[in-house]
C-alpha cells in the first residue's frame, strides 16, 4: 500500500509518500521559520495560510521524486491533531479531498503517534513494547509503548513543555525564533560549572515535568550576569544542562519501573546533540538501548504521518467524509 502522508499542524508543511512493501520512497519539507520570524513565534493565520499555498506542490514532488502520479496512490494520511486548529484543517482538507477525488481510503493520525514512531523508519528500528520520550514544542511525555495504538501515558509535563522552555529561555537571551536549536548552538560555546541550574521535580516521586520555573531562574540568572556572550553561553549550557539531566533522570526512572530496556526518544528536542550522546551514554550504561530518528525526522515532517497513517490503513482502519480536526487530542 503506497500512502500520502500530510503534516501541517504548526509550522512545517510536510508530505511524503511511504509504501508498506518497499519502505519511504519520498518526503518533502517545507519550512515557514522565516515568514514568523519577524513576529518571534509563530502566527496561526499565517501558517494556515502558508500550508494552502505549500501542500499541493510539495505532494507533486514528492510524486515526482518517487516517480509516481497521483493515481498511483493508494491512501491518504494526514495529521488531525493535535495542533492549530486552522494549520490541521489545511491539511485535513487536502487529504481528505485528495482521497475522495482519487476514490481511496483516508485516516487523520494523531501527530504525536507520528513522532514515537518515526524512529521505525530507520534501518535500526526498535521493536515493541519500548518506552517513548516525547520532547516536542507542545508536549513532553513518557508513554509505554506496546504496539501500534497500545499506549500508556507514565508522564507528562504539568505546564512548559521541553521545547518550549527552550524557546522561552532563548527568547529572553535575545535569539531569534525559532530559540531550541540557537540556544543549543550557544551552549556549546559555554563552559561547565559557570551557573547551577535546578532538576525540577526530580526530589520527588513520579515521572511528570515540569519546565516553566527553569525559564524563571534562566531570566533571574541572566538578569544578575553581565550579558557578555561569554555568560550567556554559560548559561544557555547550564540550563541545557538540566533540562537534559531531568529528561535522564526520569527516563531511569520508566526504565527501572516498568523493565524495559529499549528507550526511543522523538519530537523536536531530540534533535539536540548532547541530548542525544548524553541518553545514549545512559543506555549503554543500563545494557538498553535508544533510538532515535534521524534528525530531520525529529522535528515535524509528513514521513512520520505516512508511517503511522500506514500501519493503521493496512490494520483497515478508516477515515469517514467529515473533516474533523482535534486540535487537543490525549495520546
Ligand atoms: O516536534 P516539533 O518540530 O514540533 C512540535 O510538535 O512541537 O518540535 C519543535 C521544538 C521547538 O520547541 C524547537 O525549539 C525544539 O523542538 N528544538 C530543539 C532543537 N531542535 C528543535 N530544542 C533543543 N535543541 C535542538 N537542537
Ligand atoms: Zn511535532
């Protein structure tokens, strides 16, 4: 089954084209970074507007890179939520359209599902159950995996997401939207032991987050420095630092709970360098092992649509004529 995969919940415009026999054959990404760049963060009715302009002519090249034409298509994926609502509707309207005018079977597929699975578009995939962490702009999430749609919620953040104190604190250092990868591009210049940041919640039981106070301390710390670049790329370590540390410590924490011994990690944050040698090291360490996508499947992209719209339409899994969006949608 060859499937169109459609992703426009934010501000990436993604479609690719994955066939269950022979694996992705395209995928194409368009990034609206510099049209909200101005505004500092993104702007709702300018994606949506954007994601119209963008999506046919992306799926048309997708097509052609694939060496297809739209009647080679045999279904449509497309991200449903959560997200902005106007962004999703976009997307969901294309694909549902596309399906119905091309007579195929359509499926709205939770883009937080797309993330946890991208990994398995690798060559290296991992196998069920695995423990996923999700470290996204929206969401940060330790979930049990089991199989396809079998998924159990161990934590989550209580307010700011992983990507989006990242964000926040690159704002206040004075970086351009999008603030995730620059403030990561900055802490590499900073040195250890400069500033202690705290490990929130990590004193306590459980495996929730929380991120917002790292913002606050990031600002207070800013305010009491001389803002040379040289503090900032000390603090903008610091702080990379414990959000890094906390997303091990409670990763250890799933781990230990639950005994499983694979750990995949997704969504935009997982992008991030030291993240990503700092988890592995974890996992060496524990006999597991991690798993993440390749970095441009980090961050949102319609292959991990096509996929996990993939694994459900061959399951038969269905998407009736209504276009219905879910801009808040649990896992
Ligand atoms: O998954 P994603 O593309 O969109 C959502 O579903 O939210 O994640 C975007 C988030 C943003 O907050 C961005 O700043 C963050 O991922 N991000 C990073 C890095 N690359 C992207 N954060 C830290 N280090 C990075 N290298
Ligand atoms: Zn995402």
């Amino acid at each position: 089954m060859r499937v169109v995969g459609i992703e426009s919940s934010c501000d990436e415009t993604g479609v690719a084209i994955y066939d269950t026999e022979r694996g992705l054959l395209a995928h194409r990404l368009y990034s609206q970074v510099k049209l909200h760049a101005d505004y500092g963060g993104v702007v709702p009715e300018l994606a949506s507007r954007d994601h119209v302009r963008k999506t046919l002519s992306l799926l048309d090249q997708a097509l052609a890179d694939a060496e297809l034409t739209r009647t080679d298509i045999d279904a449509v994926a497309y991200t449903m939520g959560p997200g902005l609502v106007g962004a999703l509707l976009v997307g969901s309207c294309i694909g549902r359209s596309l399906a119905f005018g091309l007579g195929v079977p359509a499926l709205g597929v939770h883009h937080m599902e797309g993330h946890l699975l991208a990994p398995m578009l690798e060559d290296d995939a991992p196998e069920f159950p695995f423990i996923a962490l999700l470290v996204s702009g929206g969401h940060t999430q330790l979930v049990e995996v089991r199989g396809i749609g079998s998924y159990q919620l161990l934590g989550e953040s209580i307010d700011d997401a992983a990507g989006e104190a990242f964000d926040k604190t690159a704002k206040l250092m004075g970086l351009e939207y999008p603030g995730g990868p620059r403030l990561a591009a900055l802490a590499a210049e900073g040195r250890a032991g400069q500033y202690r940041f705290p490990r929130p919640m990590t004193d306590r039981p459980g495996l929730d987050f929380s991120f917002s106070g790292l913002k606050t301390f990031a600002a207070n710390t800013i305010a009491d420095s001389d803002k040379s670049q040289q503090a900032l790329a000390d603090i903008a370590f610091a702080f990379q630092e414990a959000v890094i540390d906390t997303l091990v410590i409670k990763a250890r924490r799933a781990i230990e709970q639950t005994g499983l011994k694979r750990l995949v990690v997704a969504g935009g944050v997982s992008a991030n360098i030291a993240l990503r040698e700092q988890l592995t090291e974890f996992m060496q360490r524990v006999g597991g092992k991690v798993y993440f996508p390749r970095p441009e499947f980090c961050t949102d992209n319609g292959a991990m649509i096509a996929f996990a719209g993939a694994q459900r339409l061959v399951a038969g899994e269905r998407q009736d004529l209504a276009v219905i969006t879910k801009p808040r949608w649990p896992l």
